[in-house]
C-alpha cells in the first residue's frame, strides 16, 4: 500500500459511495452496510483502434423463431418467453434452499441430452457432491461439465479453451476478480464478474445462468447494477413447508413477465406442473363456510385458486388482520367496502383470509372472491362448491369488469364448475360455453343476494 492508495466506503446494498464510514447509507437508509474498499482512480484516454464495428439496418437482420433453444424444462421455456435466446444472460434469485441450483441442474441436463455441450461452475460444491446430488436428481447428462472453481480468470480461460453451449454460475456471489481487492459477495467483485460474463454472453453467444442469492427484503445480494446489466432475472419463489415453487420473470428482454411456471419440490427434484388449477383445487372441502373458488391470469394461463376467509369474534381490545397470498390494503378496502354497502359490522371483528398453495394474487379481479369469502364466513353459509367468481369491486359497491375473462370461465368449465359469475360489463363479451352457466352481477349486494 502507498501514500497515492485512496479508499472509499461502498455500500453493499445498493453500491453507493461515501468518502467517510458512517452507520446509514445515505441512499438506501441501510444501517451498517457501508465496507472500506480501495479505490482505482484513472484517466480515461482516447482509445484507437483499427477495427471498428460497422452499424446496420434493424430491417436487415434475420431473426427467426427457431433461433430460441428449448431446454427440454417446458415451464422454464414458457417464462423465458418461449426457449433460451444465444448470447443471453440471465440470473435466477431466490431463498437459500428453494432449488435454484437443483432447477440449473436439471435444466442443464435436458440440454445435454439433446446434444449441446454445458458446462456447471460451482463455487459452492465440490465435484464430488455435485455428482452425488446429480446422481439423486437422475440428472447427469451425458455432455455436462462440472467444475469446481471461484477465480473469474480461470473460469473465463476455461470457457475459451473448449466450446460450449450452455454455462452456469453456481453463484456469482462467490466469484472473485484477483485484480479486485475487496472480498468476494461485496458490490465490487459482483459487479465486475457480471460485466465480464455480459460481455463473454454477447461475443460467443453462449447463454450464461448466473444463481444469486437473495437478501433479508427478498431483492437479490449486490447492487442493482447487475440486473439492469443482464437480460432476464427470475425468481424462484415458494415456501419451504409447501411443496410448489413458482418461478416468475420481473425482467425479460426476450419475453413477457407475466408468465410463471408451477414446480412441485420431491425426493426426485423439480417436477412440472402442467395443469395447476387441479393442483390447488385438489385438497378443497366440499362444503365449508369461507371457502371461494377465482380464476387469476399468471401471463397467458388462467389459474384457479382456493380463497378463504375466516371471520371471529376478537378476544382482544384491538381486532387483529392476518392476510397471507393478498394484498393487505386491497382486503381492508374490500372490508370497509362491506361494512357500508352490506351493512356487515366487521370492524370489531379477526379476520383472517388465505390463498391455499402458497400462491400471490395482486391482481383486483379476485376482489369479488375475497368479499363472498368474507361474507360467506360471516353468515356462516357456504358457497355452492360449483361455483366460481371472478370481478373488481369499486369504491361504491359496484362490480367492475376484468380482462380475459372468457379464459377464466373456460378454464372453470374445464375443472368442472358449473355456474359462473361475472361483472355485468363483461357479458357482452362472452361467448357460449358448454356446461358453464354465466349469471352477471352490477352489485356487491345483488351478488350476496345471489349467493345466499
């Protein structure tokens, strides 16, 4: 170290820089996040080269459908947006022990067996236990590499000397620069090993996986500089005492981020879930006080999903809310909503409302669900299990229309259900299905009027 050595404070957080330590980061309120890092100062020179890239007409590029590798996963394609795209980054997140490195596995094992050349990089595991956990999962293709390594340059050198097709990061958190002198994790070492991997990505075409670990608030560890440099982030979502896991796209350059795909978590592995509806629906009561059936879109799928609402008597001065898969202040409108149009005293009341399977609906089409649910449990009068409902409540009372609504009734028809109601300004739109009995509703009292 000499005198020219400056240091400065780095968030590991958010990657902000202070010149001093202090207790909060001064831009993501983050207490205790502020690390000593050695700073690089530089002048930028003017760069010559003799090869400079010639710009083209968007018009004249090829691009075909067929460009995008299926993985052989067909619920990872669909939240890809359809296949894996060559020269594409993207980085998986989600809670220690929810199956990111058992999904990449058996992702990179359905490619290998097609024919493509993979390569695994753990900075985790050793050789040996990848091998033991591949051999458990029946996940050992016949042209997948396993490494054991965690210095950028020797996994970069690798790449380069041998071809491959497919390349996984297992995980970028313990990836380190020799020329960096922070510890591997800080926001330095993240941040250059994801640059270095964008740009092996783009120049041979290889599509990398990059596993992230994620912190205490659910965002993934390190700045937020890298999932703005790469070209997807998906999230591996789901609870360890459930046995599904829901991986959901929040960025896709090559796609929607509206599609999921449903796993079930087993001795085996990941196993696809094609049919989640009758999934969720599977372990419904047949009558019970406080149970609904909705139909929410998760993309392009309709899904049906068990609500339940529990109403009590409070046994406390304050009554409690407990609300788990729901949005906490979509359930308070929806209650103070039933509280003057309905006439129902709820409010020194518990409730408690649930979305089985662990599902998360934020979308207001189920509002009408929650409110039957409510009703249901607090008139202590079930709901025909035949029937499904689907709808928007305003402010007023009134039942607003939702999109993709002839969907949802066929998807309820396909599982069975008979009777359907819907907003009355969707209706028009619908078209005849067998065996489904539509019934529109203007009102939230016209639809207890209906149910009870």
């Amino acid at each position: 170290m000499t005198k020219k050595d400056k240091f400065i404070f780095r968030c590991q957080s958010c990657g902000a820089q202070a010149p001093k330590w202090m207790g909060q980061c001064p831009e993501c309120d983050g207490w205790d996040t502020l690390a000593e890092e050695r700073s690089f100062p530089g002048v930028l020179k003017k760069k010559k080269s003799s090869f400079l890239p010639e710009p083209v007409l968007i018009d004249s590029v090829k691009v075909k459908e067929t460009d995008r590798i299926k993985t052989g996963v067909a619920e990872f394609d669909r939240v890809l947006g359809g296949g894996l795209v060559e020269g594409s980054l993207v980085l998986i997140g989600g809670d220690p022990g929810i199956g990111k490195s058992t999904l990449m596995l058996q992702v990179l094992s359905k490619l290998s067996d097609s024919g493509k050349k993979c390569l695994y990089v753990s900075g985790e595991e050793s050789v040996r236990q990848i091998s033991m956990r591949g051999k458990r999962l029946n996940s050992h293709g016949s042209a997948m590499f396993v490494v054991s390594e965690t210095d950028l340059d020797s996994i970069l050198a690798m790449v380069e000397l041998s071809k491959y097709d497919a390349l996984v990061i297992d995980s970028i958190q313990t990836v380190f620069h020799p020329d960096v002198s922070s510890t591997p994790g800080s926001v330095t070492q993240i941040r250059e090993a994801s640059m270095h991997f964008m740009k092996l990505a783009k120049s041979t075409g290889i599509p990398i996986f990059l596993v992230g670990h994620v912190t205490k608030g659910g965002a993934i560890a390190g700045p937020r500089i890298m999932e703005h440099m790469v070209d997807t982030v998906l999230y591996f979502e789901g609870d360890k005492s459930h046995v599904f896991r829901i991986l959901r796209a929040v960025k896709n350059r090559f796609g929607s981020t509206n599609e999921i795909g449903v796993f079930e978590m087993n001795e085996k592995g990941l196993t696809q879930i094609p049919n989640p509806s009758a999934v969720f629906l599977s372990e419904r009561s047949t009558i019970a006080p406080g149970s609904v059936v909705t139909s929410c879109m998760e993309g392009t799928r309709p899904i049906l999903v068990e609500i339940q609402g529990l109403v009590s008597s409070s046994s406390f001065g304050t009554p409690r809310r407990t609300v788990l898969g729901l949005d906490n202040h979509r359930v308070a409108l929806i209650v103070a909503v039933m509280e003057k149009r309905l006439g129902m005293n709820l409010s020194n009341l518990d409730i408690f409302m649930n979305v089985t399977g662990g599902v998360k609906i934020v979308e207001p089409s189920a509002d009408l669900a929650i409110a039957a649910a409510l009703a249901s449990s607090f008139l202590d009068k079930p709901v025909d299990k035949q029937t499904t409902l689907i709808g928007e409540i305003g402010l007023t009372g009134e039942i607003r229309a939702v999109g993709h609504a002839q969907a949802r009734i066929k998807e309820a028809a396909k599982m069975g259900f008979t009777k359907c109601l819907v907003p009355y300004n969707n209706i028009k739109q619908l078209s005849r299905i067998k065996n489904m009995t539509i019934e529109s509703v203007s009102f939230l009292k016209s639809v207890v009027e209906v149910l009870f």
